[in-house]
C-alpha cells in the first residue's frame, strides 16, 4: 500500500484521491492507484470494484466508459470531491467494497 501511496503522491493525483487512498490505507484495505483497464485509467482498483474520485471535471458520470468497465465484470463507482469529508460517505464506501470483496 505505501508503493500505492507513493504513486499518487508523483503523480497529478487530487486532493480527494489521496484522502480516499489514507482511508483505504487506515482500514487496510489493499488497492492499485491510477490503474489501466481496457485503456482506461481509474482512480482506484480493489478487487473488482473501481472507484473515481469525481471532482468539478467530473461532473457527469462517463456512462460509455462506466458500460465498457461493467461488461468486464467491474463495478464502478463515483464519489463526488464535495462528499469525500462526510463520514456517512466514507462508511458507505468502506462497507460496499467489503461485502463486494467477499463476492469475488
């Protein structure tokens, strides 16, 4: 996770990406910054599922991008830079990758 960390922090990485990867690190919970599928990258990689971290850029969710990911067995998922300091977020976040980790 520190290699995960140190990615982010060489690379353009947002504000809000490194909070999510500091939560992800302080529940363990292992997963690949900035990684390519399909020619696409995403923000994060856990397992199966992907999060982006959407900021002002982002405001509407790529759906041809989400719908090429979705066919290859991927979950995206779409946090907005305005929710990434509400802890209801960061609880729902952390629960639904941990019960989609106990599927795959």
């Amino acid at each position: 996770m520190r290699n995960q960390l140190n990615k982010l922090k060489t690379c353009n990485s947002t504000k809000g990406e490194r909070r999510i990867a500091e939560l992800l690190k302080k529940h363990r919970i292992k997963f690949i910054a900035k990684a390519k599928i399909k020619g696409f990258e995403v923000d994060f990689l856990i397992g199966k599922t992907i999060i982006e971290v959407d900021g002002k850029v982002h405001l509407k969710s790529n759906v041809g991008r989400d719908t090429v990911l979705f066919k290859e067995g991927y979950i995206p998922l779409h946090i907005s830079t305005y929710n990434r300091h509400n802890l209801t977020v960061e609880k729902d976040l952390l629960n639904i990758i941990k019960n989609n980790g106990r599927r795959n």
